[in-house]
C-alpha cells in the first residue's frame, strides 16, 4: 500500500468486534437525530491550516519531497526541536475568522471542519493542556479557534474540528517520530507490530492520557457546540483506545458526530472513503468524500495543479448521487490569508448550488443508477427526482430510463426555459423522454425536477444505451472475474481496475438497448499500460462480436491513453453483455482498465 494511502487508512478493514457495549452505542433513533442536519447539509469545506503551511513544502530552500505539505516534518526527516523554532515564528496576521466563515458560506458549504492539530503536534488553537501551540508557543495573542467558533454561530455554519489522535511527531511516546525518538513506534507500523509490545504501548497510552484525550476533552469542552470531530489514522489504534475517545464525545457532547477514522465503522456516525477518490464504492448508508482543490492538504509553493469547475462540480453530483456528502479542502497561507485561486474555485462551486442547491442540499442518492447523460437525486418526501444532466443530448430530447412511475411534471430549475413544464411522454414501461429543447443549459449541470406520482419508485436497474450520444461503461462499476482484479483507489489517474495478473480475467457490464435497428459503434477503450506491459493482448466482445486488441505503452504510472480499437454492433433490442477479457501477458499484469466507450455512428 502506498504511504500516503496507509496514512489516512480509509480503506483498511477492521474484523467485527463487540468491544462497544450496546448501551454505549445508542440506538438508530439517536443516530438519526444527531445526524440529521449531516444528512441535510451535503457540503463541507475543510481548512488544513498550522505550521506546515508557513513553510509551504520548501525546508532550508529545497523542496522536500511530501505528497502533502503537513507532512513535511515527517518527509524532511526536521528534527522536532528546529521544526518546533520554526512553528514559533508563526504570525498569522492576515486571519480572518470572519473571512473564512464567510468564504464558506459563498461557496454553498454548511459545516466547516478546521485543523486544531495536526500530526506535528501543534496546536491551533489556545490550549492549556500543553504549550506546544500557536498561542502560547509562538506568542499569537488570538485564539483562532474560539474567533472561529464566534463566526459559525453568527453565520449558520456548523463548527468541525480535525484532531490527529492517533500521532504526534511532537511528544515524546506518541507515533511517528523515530528521528527524534527512535523506540517509538513508526509511522507506517501496523498496529500488529507494536500492540503486544508493553514498552511501546504504554508510552503512547502516556501520550493519549497525557494529551490526546485532555485536548479532545477541552476542545468539546471550551469552544460551544461541535457539530463532529474528525479524527484521523484511527487503523493506528486499538480498539481499547478508540473507545476512550468514544466515550468521551458521547459524554461531554452526546449530539457531536463522529467520523469513521476514529477507529472504524463501529464506532462512527459516518464513513469515509480514501482522499480524493474520483471512482467509490460506498459501503455505508452516510458518508463523506474529502476533496483538495489542488494536490495537497495544507498550503505548498508551487502546488499549481489545480483541479477546473468542472471537475469539482463533476465530483458534487457524482458524491451527492451516491448520498454522500462532499468536502472540498482550503490551505490557506502561513499568515492565515486564503490565495485568489482557491476563492475563485469555492465560489464558482457556491455559484452553481445557489442555482441548483434544491437538486443538493436535503437529497439521496440516486433510485435509478447512473445514466449516461449526468447523475440523478430524490427528494423522497416530496417525490421529487432531480436529473443533473451533465451531457446535452444533441437531438434535444432527454431520455430518462429506468422509471415506471407516473410523472406529473417536469421543470427546469436554475436555468432559464421558454416553458416552466416541458412537454414529457412515455416510452414503454421503464422510459421516458422530456423535451428539453426550451431550455437553456447551464456551464457545468442543466438540473430539471421531475414530480412523480408516489413515494415509492418503481425502477429498472439496468443501464440503458441510448443512441443519441456517448455511451460510457466504467470499469470501477464493471463486474469483475478472476483472481487478483480489482478496482484501484479510485484517485486521479487509478480510478480503474488494476491487478490483471490472471490472463483469463475479465471485467462486465450488461445493458439494454431500445433500439429495433441496428446501431453501429465506434469502440474506444481508456486503459494504462508500461513499457514491459506492451504487447499483452485482450479481446472485447458484445454479444457475439469480438476484438482482439493489443496493449500499448502509455507511459508512467496513472497516465490513461484512449484508443479505437474498432466497430461492433448492437443489432437488436433487449439485454446486451459487453466485456473485457484477458487473452495473454507480456509481463506480470496485463493493463489497468478505466473505461469502454460505445460511440454510435451516424445511421445511414
């Protein structure tokens, strides 16, 4: 597993356990109650903010080589005692707790998670539990947490913080830091390798009574109410420990969530998957997906890598489809000031949920799967289902599949249209199509609501291919045959399926087609290969149809290349198997697969 994806440990499976008493639990009712405003408010923003972010990734001139820039103490190898002179330089006189809060209002955000330490130890925020903080350390004469918490209340927003639990590179017992001091325990080590160790276990139990718990316990005790605390590398813990910090949430703010990295599911309100993650699978009924706006967490020179509207906004509809909430990340400055570019991107994202937050804020996830066209929400209560068409059709007819509800109306809704009620029929018993040639497209979503007939959808699970456009079938949502294939993490550049170690293995995808003549398709296959992989061949099959195709070079690492391989025909109505197979290796694996793209070709 790579250092950065043990680091936040999302995707690490805990076997089941009782070491939570039911009555320590709460019931679903308490849950649903706590939860409720979560539920309603789909949008986060998260402030990775300390002592990194002064030094921007850059240690005595030189880059330092970190994926994130909060990690730079850690991936320099900064002895604590001059990283801890640096931290004491920190003068953030450009913070504005106002600014922030507002920012985030601006960018349709309703609950704001902020760093009151990090892995490095330092707090944010003015604690009396140690003097290892930006008050009392580097002399800062504000809290910034308390300024903070003054702003959420007077502006409606939800306080969060982030609490790094499970490591602290500053105190002597804790996790991380072996530079410094070299019997404590590492941080990659597994909790396996160091949990029967008593040395080492009970200095960090030291640690976590110490400080851990007395911070958590002034945290929840000193700013007002907490609507959650984000723990992290909660894999790094017992389960004993995590039901310390359990317990006391639950006592001192029995109304405050609790992520998944605390520990694991057991002990959570809510999941979270892998940072960044493009492609998911959610395993839980609430979730949230955590998103920078560039590369790293906290503030780094150079960090240029920006990711476009687009994509954010993408990644909005892609998350609140699969009922989950998205949090997207600001590193501010050293001095607390927030850069141009992040502004800029928060509120365009904001600008489009003031057109468009009714199809957001208060849905689930989509009843109806994926279409092709974009992504779909549901208002249960109110029976309404809302379409966020991403992909215009060109003919100006919308197809909506899957569906056997009686539909009462459908309107646009933050885009303006000749027509409020826009002319919708029936196609058969599972689709309809809506005339949505009035209306005029948004630049990232064109949303319509659809006013069913009844709470209770009645739908059909299998994608449709629909003629008129690009249809897309993604591997992460492909079924997957033969021993070692798997979806990746789902990040920038592996959100495919990788480990085609089995020559035989194969990925598939059924669909229907509405179509009584045949369409021809243009096949266009996304994947990743290196230089030792060329040559290894796979065949595509539809039907009865098959390709046999070559594996090219694409480059390094995550770099996906697009190639036509050819043209198949869905020659008739009905159910449709497409898939992928493996044929033969030029090496240990054959390819990683992100995508196959059906483009249908003009009829003739």
């Amino acid at each position: 597993m790579k250092r950065d994806e043990y680091m936040d440990g999302a995707g690490l499976e805990q076997d089941p356990s009782d070491v939570i008493a039911d009555g320590q639990r709460g019931n679903d009712q308490d849950r649903n109650r706590r939860i409720a405003w979560w539920r309603e408010a789909r949008v986060g923003l998260f402030v990775h903010w300390g002592p990194y972010s002064m030094l921007g990734g850059m240690w005595k001139g030189e880059r330092v080589d970190a994926n994130y820039a909060e990690h730079i103490q850690l991936r320099g190898k900064i002895p604590v005692a001059e990283y801890a002179e640096a931290a004491a330089r920190m003068n953030p006189e450009g913070f504005d707790a106002h600014e922030w809060v507002a920012l985030a209002k601006r960018s349709g955000a309703k609950y704001l998670i902020v760093t009151a330490k990090h892995h490095d130890g330092f707090a944010m925020y003015d604690s009396k539990v140690c003097d290892y903080s930006i008050t009392r350390h580097a002399n800062f004469p504000r809290d910034p947490i308390k300024e903070l918490a003054e702003a959420c209340k007077a502006e409606g927003i939800r306080l969060g913080i982030y609490y790094s639990h499970a490591m602290d590179w500053h105190h002597p017992d804790s996790q991380g830091n072996t530079l410094d001091y070299p019997g404590n325990i590492g941080a990659w080590d597994l909790l396996e390798d160091w949990i029967d160790d008593q040395d080492k276990r009970e200095r960090f139990e030291r640690y976590l009574h110490e400080k851990a718990l007395p911070q958590v316990e002034e945290l929840l005790t000193d700013y007002g109410p907490i609507g959650l605390m984000w723990f992290d590398c909660g894999h790094k813990i017992s389960d004993e420990h995590a039901v310390w910090f359990h317990d006391r949430v639950r006592q001192l703010q029995p109304d405050c969530l609790i992520n998944k990295r605390l520990r694991d599911d057991r002990f959570a309100d809510y999941g979270n998957p892998h940072d960044n993650q493009l492609r998911f699978h959610p395993v839980q009924q609430d979730w949230e997906s955590i998103h920078t706006l560039n590369d790293s967490w906290g503030f780094r020179y150079g960090d240029d890598h920006w990711k476009s509207p687009e994509e954010l906004i993408d990644q909005l509809l892609r998350v609140a489809a699969a009922n989950g909430n998205l949090v997207l990340n600001v590193g501010p400055l050293g001095n607390g000031a927030i850069d141009e570019t992040s502004r800029s991107l928060l509120e365009t994202v904001g600008s489009f949920l003031e057109r468009n937050g009714e199809a957001i804020y208060g849905t689930c996830g989509s009843p109806i799967g994926t279409p092709q066209w974009g992504y779909c929400t549901w208002k249960p209560e109110e029976s309404s289902l809302y379409l966020l068409v991403r992909d215009w059709p060109q003919d100006g007819y919308l197809i909506l599949p899957g569906l056997a509800n009686g539909v009462q109306y459908a309107r646009p809704i933050g885009a303006k249209a000749k027509e409020d009620r826009l002319p919708i029929r029936q196609l058969g018993p599972w689709d309809w199509q809506i005339d949505v040639r009035s209306v005029s497209q948004d630049a990232y979503a064109t949303v319509l609501e659809l006013k069913l007939n009844g709470e209770q959808l009645e739908s059909n699970g299998t994608p449709r291919f629909i003629s008129e456009m690009p249809n897309t079938f993604w591997a992460y949502d492909g079924v997957i045959e033969g021993d070692g294939l798997r979806c990746d993490n789902g990040k920038r550049g592996h959100d495919g399926v990788t480990g085609w170690t089995a020559p035989n293995a194969a990925v598939q995808w059924a669909f229907r087609s509405e179509e009584e003549a045949p369409v021809h398709c243009r096949i266009i296959v996304t994947l990743s290969a290196s230089a030792a992989q060329a040559g290894g061949r796979f065949e595509l099959s539809l039907d009865e149809q098959k390709l046999a195709c070559t594996v090219y070079d694409t480059g390094v690492d995550g770099c996906w290349g697009e190639f036509e391989i050819g043209r198949l025909t869905i020659r008739r109505a009905g159910i449709h198997r497409l898939e992928v197979r493996g044929i033969s290796l030029a090496s240990d694996a054959l390819m990683n697969l992100r995508r196959v793209t059906l483009l249908p070709m003009e009829r003739e």
